[in-house]
C-alpha cells in the first residue's frame, strides 16, 4: 500500500467506502429494479416471453463480458479514473434506456448500462482494497458493508421499481440512475485517492471482444434454444461461435505477452475456487429473483408495487445479516465453513420455492424459502468475495477483481439463460394458463437449488479455510 494510501485521513476512508458501497448498491440495483417492470415493459415495447429475459441479460452479459477489460484498465490508468469515467457511461445508458420505444433500443441502452458498470464495479473493489487492505479487521468490515450494498440494491430496486412502474411509468426505473450518477462522478474526485496507475502496459482487445462476444452466444443460444429448437441449426450455430470464441480467448491469454488475464492467477490458491462458488452462487441467486418476480405477478396476480414489496423481507434480511452474522462467522469458523453452509442453505430453500402451486399462498409458499435462500445468500456471499479478492498480488487488484465479478456475472447470464431454457420448456411459455407457468417456474427453482447444491459440494472440495486477509 502506498505511503499516500497508508496516511489517507480514517474518517475519510470511510466516507469513501460510502461512495464505493454506492457503486455496488446501483450496480445491483440496475438488475433488481427492472424485475417489477418487466410486464408493463413486455406490453410496451414489444418483448415475447422467451426473449424477455434479454432485458436483463443485455445489461448481464455486456457488464460480465467487460469486467475483465475493466480492472484491467483500473490497474493500468488508475481506478479513481475508471471509477468517474464508468458513471459517465452509465448515466448515458441509463438515459437512453429511459427513452427506448422499441425492443432493440431497449436492449442498446442496457448494454451501455453494462459497459459502464463494467469500469465502475472492479475499480471500485480496487479503491476498497487501497483504503483497508492493511488491517485485516478493518477489510471484513468494509467488505460486510461493500456486500450488504448488494442486497440493500436489491431491496430499493424491487421496492422502488414497484412504486415507479406502479405510479409513474417504467422509464423511471432507469432515469433514476441519473442524479445518483451525478453525486458519483463528482464524490469520485473529492473522497478517493488518485491510487497507483501503471500506464505502460497494453490493453487485450482482442481478448475483451472473444470474451464478451463468446458469452453474449452462449447466453443466445441456451435461450433461444427452447423456441427454436436444441437440435436446430440456430442453436447449434450459435453454441459453435460461442466455443470457438471463447477458445480463441483462452489461447490468445495464453500466448499475449500482456493478456486481458493472467490465466496462471487462477492458480493462486483459493482464488480460482472461489470464484467458482461466486459463479454457481449467482446461478442459482439470480435466476430465483427473476422468477419469483414472474410467479408472483402472473401467477398469483400481484401488481407491480405488492410485488416489490413482497421481496423486501427477503432483501432486508440478506443485507442485515451480511452485516452483523457474515462477518461474526468468518471471525467464528473462517472462510470455508460459510461458504459450504450458505450455498447448502440457499439449494434447501430453492428446493422450498419449488413446491409453489397455482393457487399458493405468499405467506407459506413464497416467504419462508425466500428468506432461508437469502440467509444462504448472505453467508456464502462475503467469504466468497474477500476470498477471491485477497488471494492475488496487491499489483494485479483490479484484476482480481474484475475477475470474481466477471464470474458473479457469467454465473448469473448462463444461470438465467439455462434455468429460463428449463422453465419454457416445462410450460413457463404460455402465459395466462397459472397451472403451466407455476410448473415451469417450479422446475426453474428446483434447477437453481441443484446448481447451489453442486457449489456447496465443490466448495467443500476445493477451498481451504482461512481467514480473508
């Protein structure tokens, strides 16, 4: 840490990490907002049920695609910059997705959204690690609060998406960003320190398009693959561009004297496992938020506020205990346990949500699974995240952490995309008919509770406890 870091004033750290728990608060809430609105955007701009997930997935795949690109511009030009720079670009996107009238400006507007979150989320882990990294204490407790931003995210989207598309008009759900932007780019340069920047290196741009391309083929693939058809030449053609992207990535890493990734950083022990467990966390995580969105709505008939309301418990409960049981427990047990036991909890309340039926009942159907899936959540989130972080060269920070959010993200866009596939193919087309949706959305929970269950069991397997830092 440097010596300007290290003399950093202690109260303005902390105003700081406010600014930065911020970035992760939007960036969540950029996913979560947009849920209550999906019917009313379905109705307007033209989405069929099949591609309706692209709304979040155009944002997902562009934000996870470009985290690579983006911490490692944070290590080379500095992540103060990068932080600014990635709001800008957000308020753009935000604005042009606010005023989109047809689907293909919809989606436009929420892929610049991602190229922007894709600056602001590595930089932001990298400021957190210049500012606490030394005191180990100090880096569990920022990280408890970085962490409890996410589902704090979660609760305004759901909360304030439903009290816009509610009583305003879904459009707002993105024009919110804007001032919030604003705050950002100008508490950017007040409260955070310039950091180090390393303006010799080069930037992989071949890297950042295989990777990003690859991913968006992928995710087109697994989810057109129910309309059209696992077996049909669209399917087939677009898992092939995906492969072969994807592969073109992976060598070009390998033989580029300055790659996107180090690919011998995942070597470093527990950072690759970790960021396995980021990755089958939200699999399983995202997939149930988006459904229980639809299940309430189309099926046991919710509007948009109740349904944003109806979340809460959930989300106040996550972010509550991220703050005041994570870090007790990784103090308690270390790393490894909560992992384990957080995805074996979130598996066991998917397993739950999975007995919904068409008439059920929020209060025995839906609330306790979700609130034992978001106590899984907030165990297995942070230990996971500190451990993925902490485990590299503090030279290669941004890196590190454009890789654990590059793998949160992909873990949500194939999560979504394959239980979206799952959920089609068992009846969750055919909207209006509750019997064939809730067993389509049921079998979508149970196949997020199986990709939680397999995290629990690789985790178990290939993370060695020990404290985060």
């Amino acid at each position: 840490m440097s010596t300007a870091t290290k003399t950093y004033a202690r109260r303005t750290r902390w105003w700081a990490l406010g600014l930065i728990a911020t970035a992760q608060f939007m960036v969540i809430m950029d996913t979560s907002i947009i849920g209550v609105a999906l019917p009313q955007m379905q109705a307007d701009l033209g989405f069929t049920q099949h591609n309706l997930s692209w709304v979040f997935n155009a944002y997902v795949v562009v934000f996870g695609g470009l985290l690579l690109l983006g911490g490692r511009m944070s290590d080379l030009f500095g992540a103060r910059k990068m932080f600014g720079g990635g709001w800008f670009i957000l308020l753009v996107g935000s604005l042009v997705a606010g005023l989109a009238g047809n689907v293909g400006v919809e989606l436009a507007g929420r892929a610049v959204q991602g190229i922007g979150a894709a600056l602001i989320a590595p930089s932001a882990l990298t400021l957190l690690m210049m500012l606490f990294g030394a005191n180990p204490k100090e880096l569990t407790r920022a990280l408890a609060l970085y962490g409890a931003a996410a589902p704090a995210g979660g609760t305004a989207g759901v909360f304030l998406g439903g009290v816009i598309t509610e009583y305003i008009s879904w459009p707002w759900v993105f024009f919110i960003n804007i001032p919030i932007a604003v705050i950002a780019i100008i508490g950017a340069r007040v409260l955070m320190p310039a950091g180090t920047r390393n303006g010799r290196g080069s930037i992989d741009i071949f890297g950042a398009l295989t990777v990003t391309l690859g991913l968006g083929a992928a995710v087109y693939g697994v989810v057109r693959a129910p309309e059209v058809g696992w077996g049909s030449g669209e399917t087939w053609i677009a898992l092939g561009i995906a492969a072969v992207l994807l592969i073109a990535f992976v060598i070009a890493q390998t033989v580029r004297r300055e790659p996107l990734m180090r690919l011998s950083i995942l070597g470093t022990p527990n950072l690759g496992a970790a960021n396995l467990a980021q990755m089958l966390l939200a699999g399983a995580w995202i997939p149930m938020w988006f459904f229980l969105n639809l299940y309430l709505q189309q099926v046991l008939g919710y509007t948009a506020f109740p349904s944003g309301a109806a979340l809460l418990p959930m989300t106040i409960l996550t972010m509550i205990a991220m703050v005041v049981l994570a870090p007790w427990v990784i103090a308690r047990f270390g790393t490894k346990t909560p992992i384990v036991v957080g995805l074996l909890l979130l598996a066991l309340g998917m397993g739950w949500l999975s007995l919904v039926q068409p008439d059920g009942n929020y209060w025995v159907d839906v609330l306790p699974a979700s609130l034992l899936a978001a106590l899984g959540m907030s165990l297995a989130f942070i230990p996971s995240l500190g451990t993925a972080i902490s485990a590299a060269r503090p030279e290669e920070g941004g890196l590190a952490a454009g890789i654990v959010n590059t793998s949160y993200q992909v873990g949500s866009a194939l999560g979504l995309a394959a239980m979206t596939a799952v959920a089609a193919a068992y009846g969750a087309d055919q909207l209006g008919n509750a019997a064939a949706l809730t067993n389509g959305f049921s079998t979508a929970f149970l196949g997020a509770g199986g990709i939680a269950l397999v995290g629990a069991i690789l985790a178990l397997l290939t993370i060695r406890s020990r404290p985060i830092a």
